[in-house]
C-alpha cells in the first residue's frame, strides 16, 4: 500500500469562508470529473469532506480538513496513480491556493 498523499494550504480567509470557496470549488470540480467518473461520493460532516470516486477504474478517497488558517488534505491513490503522486501533489496544491487566494 502506498503512504497517502498528503497536501497542506494555508490561508488568511477563517473558516467559514474557506469552506465556503471550497464547497463552491468541489462543485465546479466536480462537473469536470462526472465525464470521466463512474461514481463519486462526497460527504460533508462539519468541516471535514469526506470523498470517494472511481474515475478510468481507479478508487480514490480521502478527505479535506478546513481549519481557520490551513486545509489539510489526504488521500489515498490506488497504486498506478501513486506513480504520479507527485504531479497530482503539485496540481492540487496550485488549484487549492488559487481556490483559497485572498482577493482584494
């Protein structure tokens, strides 16, 4: 089994609305991934998502932690994707910072 991937971004925004970018953020996303999902599952308990989706045959699960100043990120790639783990890494972190941007 491969050790999770784990992102961490920080933001200025509190709670709430980092929640809030996120839940508008995963909406978007999700629209994205129903084209080549054959299933996904979200659930929001409090701050936490918990999310799970086969995509090209692939499981992938995890969850997004919002907490006041960072949102942590875990999860868990079948092994040909951890193959990739780190191109994955990189791009959920650039959508995720651009998601959580303090706008002016």
């Amino acid at each position: 089994m491969n050790k999770p991937l784990t992102v961490t971004i920080p933001h200025q925004l509190g709670r709430e609305e980092a929640k809030r970018r996120l839940v508008t953020g995963i909406g978007q996303a999700r629209g994205y991934l129903e084209t080549v999902a054959s299933r996904i599952e979200e659930q929001w308990t409090g701050d936490r998502l918990d999310f799970h989706l086969v995509a090209l045959a692939q499981a992938v699960s995890g969850r997004i932690d919002v907490l006041d100043d960072r949102v942590e990120m875990e999860v868990q790639l079948p092994w040909a994707l951890g193959l990739l783990a780190n191109k994955i890494k990189d791009r959920v972190q650039r959508q995720g910072t651009l998601m959580l941007e303090k706008k002016s």
